[in-house]
C-alpha cells in the first residue's frame, strides 16, 4: 500500500494520536499533544465530531498558509466537514497537554 500524500506530494499523516474504536459506521481517535506539541500533515477524508477533553488554545494550519485558532472548552462539541484539505494542528499551550476525542462519520443515512 503507497503511503497517501497531499497535492504537493507531502507526506500526510494519521488523524490523532490512536483509534480508540471502529465499525464500519464510525471511527474514534484521541487526539493527545503536549505543550507546544504538534500533530503533522493530515487530511480528513469523512465529516467529523471533535469534543474538547481539555481545555485549551490550538492552531490548525492548512497546506496553502491559511490558519484558523481554536479554543477547546470542556462540554463543547464541534462538527466539522471533511472538506479544507491537509493541515497540521499545534498545541499553543506551553505546559498543559491537550486532549481531544475526534469521531469520524464514516457512513451517512444508515438506518437501524
């Protein structure tokens, strides 16, 4: 299998830090960055949940230069769309880790 890459041919890597459960319905990772931390090139091919497990100050910055600060706050839930293309998110907290459960929706319109 051929390591996936962006447009420009850079390397992308994982979504979060693990895969805490999958079915074929959704996907969840941890998300986990020590202070300053920094989580490489990804993309995210499915529309997702992300629920702040700590609070904090983030960075999420795409391949073309934009950039877009986030502020996670405990009992907070955001949806985000697949759509924006790779990124990188930087911890800008210099001594709190943050934490962040991400569920990727990875099937739409099912019914039970």
């Amino acid at each position: 299998m051929s390591e996936k890459k962006s447009k420009s041919g850079t390397p992308l890597g994982p979504i979060g830090t693990k895969v805490l459960f999958e079915n074929q319905h959704i996907r969840v990772w941890s998300v986990e960055l020590p202070g300053k931390g920094h989580q490489p090139l990804h993309e995210h091919q499915h529309a997702y949940l992300v629920v702040p497990v700590s609070e904090g100050k983030a960075m999420m910055r795409w391949e073309d230069g934009r950039e877009r600060e986030i502020t996670d706050v405990l009992g907070n839930v955001v949806y985000r769309e697949a759509s924006g293309g790779p990124h990188e998110l930087f911890n800008l907290e210099q001594n709190s880790k943050m934490h962040s459960i991400l569920v990727e929706i990875k099937a739409v319109g099912i019914t039970g």
